[in-house]
C-alpha cells in the first residue's frame, strides 16, 4: 500500500506502521484505568474492530472498484446502509420502540440515497453519477454523521416522551393534538442531533483541517480541489444528517401515538446494556476486600474487651 505526496514521492505504509500508531491508544487505556472509567475493553473491542472491519472492506473495495457497475456498487451501497441501521438500533440506541429497525433502514436509504445522487450527479459532477470511487467513498460519510444524529434524536425522543410523559398527557387532556403535544419534544430532540454536524461545519477551515480534505492532498489532489470538494462534502453530510433524523423522529412519535391521540409509553422499551466482564470481576474485587476489612474490624472489636 502506498501514499502519492504533492512532490510525486510515495511513501509505503505496511502493518508496522500501523502497530507504530495502535500504541498512542496507550494513552487512552492509562487515563481510563487512572480515573476508573472502566473504557479498557471498550477500547481494546473498538480498536481490533476498527483493523478488522477497514481490513475486510479494503478487500471487498477492491474488486467493485475494478468493475465499477451498477451491479455491484448499489447492493454494496444497500449492505452498508442496512449495516448502518443494525448498528443504530442494536448498539447505539438506550431505547426501542415497535417497527424501530424498519424506519431507521428506510430513512437512511432516503436521505443518504438522494442526497447522494444529488451530490455526485450535479455538484460533483461525477459521470456516472453511481461510479464506484465516487458513490461509495461520500456514501460512507454520509452513512456515519447520520447514523450519529439518528440515534441521539431517536434516544432524546424516546426519553422525553418517557419522562414528560404526564406533562404530554395533560396537553392531550386539555384537547391538544398529537402534533401540539409532541412538538416541543420534536423540536429539541432534533435540535439536540443537529448541533454536532452544524458546530462541526462552523469551525471546519477554522480551527480544524477535516480529514478527508488531508487524504485527498496527501494523495496528490490540488488544494483548491481538495478545499472545494470538502465544502461539497459538507453541505451534504448536513443534509442526509438532518433529513434522516427528522423522519426517525417523526416516525418515532407517530408509533407512540394511537390514533386517538393517547401516548403509548408501552410502545417504548429501555435496552438494558449487560456489564462488561472486567466491570464485573472489578466488583467481585472490590467486594471481597471490602468483606475482607469489614472481617478485619470485627475481629479488632471483638479482641478489644480482652485486652482491657
């Protein structure tokens, strides 16, 4: 594998460079193990699947890359999209709701299919619009900002319309629709998903050089491409992000909601996380020195009357 430099020079990136790179993940694991925030298998789990999973979709790139057709780039496009709703409903959000999977792989073939299309085909240009070197690369990012508002839009609803949920009752009972009620939990649920990629766009150039702007000119692009596709890259990064999270929102409020206007909390399931090992071997630990010094003490007290 190698890296084109602006100077034509390429440098060749093997698996030591990468082992060279997994060590500053040290730091990570020291501040987590000096603070007690029990992030060590986090850590370990998200870095072996960060190799593994970049590892297999460099092998699988490649032949649709050389065959670059429609045939092969769009149920590669519907793997990842349908991969994307897996790891939304099942790893990422603390709440779920009825037909939760089912909108969540519906609104991110809408928003990251069509903004997709209109990027490539119109701003970028590409011809054909569904080229594989094009498509799949912005695909991915659109694929990964959205999934993150998704599920803080989807776990913010779920988890006001829990909470309020008397609050929410009583505008119903004071003859408030369903919209009305829900509204001021819409409303903050996508506020509070859009802010990231909106706060992320308002600094980019500023205080930060975006990542795929720095790929593109170590590869050898011209800066001023380089700097225009970003800018391209962005405005559609937020687009599919704010499109997705408006239609799980929405959908999320109409499953909770019957058609008589009545909240149905029942619809709504908290996801009890199961503790990591180490979390649980740490309190078995804690545990029996606890009991250890408790038994340490008592016999302390019961020792004393002896010796007065």
């Amino acid at each position: 594998m190698s890296m084109e430099q602006l100077d034509g020079s390429v440098v060749h990136l093997e698996w030591k460079n990468v082992a060279i790179a997994s060590t500053l993940l040290f730091v990570n694991g020291l501040i987590s193990l000096w603070f007690g925030l029990g992030l060590e298998r986090t850590l370990l789990v998200s870095a072996l699947r960060c190799i593994v999973q970049l590892t297999i979709m460099g092998y699988v790139l490649e032949p649709i890359f050389s065959n670059d057709g429609p045939l092969f780039v769009f149920p590669f496009a519907f793997l990842l999209m349908f991969v994307s709703a897996i790891e939304i409903v099942y790893n990422k959000s603390k709440f779920r709701h009825d037909w939760m999977f089912g909108s969540v792989l519906f609104s991110m073939v809408l928003s990251t299919g069509m903004v997709n299309y209109i990027g490539n085909a119109y701003a970028i240009g590409a011809a054909p619009w569904f080229g594989a070197r094009e498509f799949i690369p912005t695909l991915g990012m659109l694929l990964g900002n959205s999934m993150a508002g998704v599920a803080v839009g989807l776990n913010s609803t779920m988890s006001q319309l829990t909470d309020k949920k008397e609050r929410i009752e009583m505008y119903l009972a004071f003859g408030a629709t369903t919209w009305e009620a829900a509204r001021p939990v819409a409303i903050e649920a996508i506020k509070l998903a859009l802010l990231p990629t909106l706060n992320a766009m308002s600094v980019m150039g500023l205080i930060s050089i975006p990542g795929m702007m720095t790929g593109q000119i170590l590869g050898g692009t011209p800066i001023a491409d380089a700097v225009r596709y970003q800018q391209i890259i962005m405005f559609m990064i937020v687009a599919s992000c704010s499109i997705a999270t408006v239609v799980t929102v929405l959908v999320c409020i109409y499953v909770t909601f019957d058609q008589k206007s009545r909240l149905l909390v029942d619809r709504i399931k908290k996801v009890e996380r199961k503790r990591s090992t180490i979390a649980l071997w740490q309190e078995r630990i804690e545990s029996l020195l606890k009991s250890a010094v408790r038994s340490r003490h008592g016999d302390t007290h019961e020792q004393r009357p002896l010796l007065g």
